[in-house]
C-alpha cells in the first residue's frame, strides 16, 4: 500500500476531526521520521512537545520493555511498585508536594479544575455553585465538554452546547482585567505560561510574577496548565521557573509519557490535594505501572541529558537563523527555548496552511496555528546541523512565499 491508500482508509474509516498534512509516517527516530515510501522528514512538531526526550529514546524504549515483561496494569483498586517512585520524582523535578497521576492533559485539566473547586468550596467556604475560575481568551486546555465551554474558539465549541457554568474570561497578558474580574466567588485563575495552540503568545516579563502576587494578595488559587510548556520546552524544566515563582496547581502531561504513552498530572500542594478522599476522583489507567515507569525514565532523560539548558541553546541558535531571512512576509518570531512560532502577513481568506505543505515537500513537517502562524518544535536533543539542514528548506520556502 501507498501513502494514498492509508490515507483513503483513514478517510472512509475514520471520523473526519483532524486536517492533516497529506504525509502517512510509518518509521521514527530521534528527530527524524520516514513516510511510507521512505521518504526521510525532519519532525518540527514533536507531537505537539509530546516528543521531548526524541522519537524511541532508547532509555525510555528499554524502559516500557522491561516493565512490559513484569506487569503493566492493576488499576487503582492496588497499590503497585512504580507510581510510588514515580509520583515522588515528578514531585521532586516539579518542587510541587503531590501529584494525582491521569492519563491525557485534558484529563489533567478537568482534575485541576475539580481539585480547585472542592478546595475552594471545603476550604475558603465559598458556595458550591457559585464559584467561579478566571481563564484568558484564546485559551487551549483540552477537548471535553467542561474545558469548551471557557474556549474562545467558535471551531472548538459550534454544535457541542449547552455548556459548563463557572467560568469567567479576560484577555491574555492583562494584570489589569485580572485584577478587576476577581470577586468573593473568585477561586483563582487557570492560564498557560506560552498560549501554544494561539500561536506561540508569550506574555510579557513579569506576567507571572503578577499573577502569582495578586492570588496570594486575593487568596485565589494560581493554576498553571504546563503541559506543553514543560518538561524543558522553554528552555527550563518548566515555564513559571523563568519567573521564579511556583502554582497552587500544576497541569503537566505530554512529554511525561516520553513519546511512547499517555501520561499525566495534576500536582499541588498537601493542603490543597488533602481534599480528594477515596471515591472522589479517580482514573482506571491512571497511575498504572507501565505509565509510570515510562514516564520515570522519562523524567530522567530530561534531567540527566539536561534537555533544557538544550532547548534554551538550541532555540536561541533556532531564531537567530530564522532572523537571517530576508522575507517581508514575517510579521513575528515569537519564541521560548525550542517553541517558535513564526506569524506572517496574510490576505483575507489566506492561510499558512500551503507553506506548511512546501515545507512537507521539502522534508520539514511543521504545522500551522491558528491560520497565520507556523509553528517549529522540534524534539529537544535537535543538533545545530540537523537545524540547519532544515534551515535550508525552510528559508526556501520562506522567502518564495
């Protein structure tokens, strides 16, 4: 079979969601992957930073096998002997208390935002139906009918209502606005470091540290949603360290599964997670001992191949080359360790959707965002002659546009 085989199967089988580049990848490695007829592509997606660590780290490979010879599913109705290692781990590298380990981010979120409310119904005494968690516009925290009902993305939210109450949204990067939409039913703000999915939106210095000053003056809960932010991305072991301060809760996932399986977190802080009691939460692959020894060593190839002081070396390498093109195309390069997003001048109706398909066809796979914007997040053990050898076809295509 060829790529257009696969690709008329997924159609006639598979329910029509997604939009992608017109590529079908059957082989990976490192930061190289290879199309069904053999054609070698260098990843500038990583899965969406779920790649971190490189396609089939051999670490983390070894580690999946190894587990998979032992056993790789109890269930929570058992404690097993990995998540306790793990959880502590994460703990450690995240320097928050305690972690509920799930499955997908936006399982992650929606156990935030549970862990947040019963927090600030039990503890602060605000009234159950009646508080409320500020989000920023443009946000991008998951898929489930909770996580839409505060998106401002008319795509992500047309047909799927009537939608989850609670939720009250203010622009991006606005201390201001926070500032005034916090009331007595406030229980905090849920925001991402970088608004990724937006286009690579990367606040203003000092953002934060603001939101982080506010909440403690207010006594509202600061959650941050780091899980395409962390893990190294940024050039930091987590975004909200460039700024020095720390959240009440932590959202992390994608490249805590190391490329290989779906794994993620909600992390706080004792007091905050002492309000989930048995039955109150809780998730039948979440914890399971295969995902936690995958993202274990996951963790550690992070820490030990110091991928973040990577992804600030190699970003910084990475903007100074896009910044040698000469296109007056490029409105923008906005970036953060090795998540770049690159904005450009476009006409009504136009989209960046066509560059990306050149780029295809010259061996780089990188994805548009929000129509004007290309985004490039390689894995993070990229070398400066693998950028630029992409480099060399993305300029091509860059300044032909």
């Amino acid at each position: 079979m060829n790529a257009k085989d696969y690709i008329e199967l997924e159609k006639t089988y598979g329910a029509h969601n997604y939009h992608p580049l017109p590529v079908v990848i059957s082989k990976a490695k490192g930061v190289w992957v290879w199309d069904v007829d053999g054609k070698k592509y260098i990843d500038m997606l990583s899965s969406y930073s779920a790649i971190n660590q490189g396609h089939l780290n051999e670490r983390i490979v070894k580690a999946a096998i190894d587990q998979l010879g032992r056993v790789s599913l109890t269930s929570r109705a058992f404690s097993n002997d990995r998540m306790g290692p793990f959880l502590k781990r994460l703990c450690e590298v995240s320097g928050m208390e305690m972690a509920l380990p799930m499955n997908t981010g936006a399982e992650a979120v929606e156990t935030a935002i549970k862990l947040a409310r019963r927090y600030a119904h039990t503890k602060k005494g605000i009234p159950e139906h009646e508080g409320e968690i500020i989000v920023c516009e443009n946000n991008f925290h998951g898929r489930t009918t909770t996580i839409i009902s505060f998106s401002s993305d008319p795509d992500s939210k047309k047909g799927y209502g009537p939608f989850t109450p609670g939720f009250v949204t203010i622009p991006y990067d606005d201390i201001p606005a926070f500032d005034k939409a916090i009331n007595k039913n406030t229980i905090g703000i849920l925001v991402e470091p970088i608004q990724g999915e937006a286009g690579i939106h990367v606040p203003r210095e000092g953002y934060l540290r603001e939101l982080r000053r506010i909440c403690d003056r207010k006594g509202i809960l600061l959650i941050l949603d780091e899980i395409q932010t962390g893990f190294a991305r940024t050039g930091k072991m987590f975004a909200f360290e460039h700024e020095g301060i720390k959240p009440d809760i932590l959202c992390v996932g994608k490249a805590l599964g190391g490329g290989l399986y779906p794994v993620s977190a909600a992390l706080a802080s004792r007091e905050v997670m002492s309000v989930f009691t048995p039955g109150s939460h809780g998730s039948t692959f979440g914890g399971n001992p295969l995902a936690c020894a995958i993202a274990l060593e996951s963790l550690n190839v992070l820490v030990d191949e110091k991928l973040a002081e990577r992804s600030r070396e190699m970003g910084a390498y990475f903007v100074k080359r896009l910044k040698e093109f000469k296109s007056k195309k490029i409105k923008a390069i906005r970036a953060k360790g090795l998540l770049i997003g690159v904005e450009f001048h476009l006409g009504r109706g136009e989209t960046v959707r066509p560059l990306c398909e050149r780029l295809m066809e010259k061996g780089v796979l990188a994805k548009d965002t929000h129509e004007k914007t290309v985004r490039f997040a390689p894995p993070l053990v990229i070398s400066k002659g693998e950028i630029d050898w992409a480099m060399d076809r993305i300029r091509q295509v860059f300044e032909a546009a």
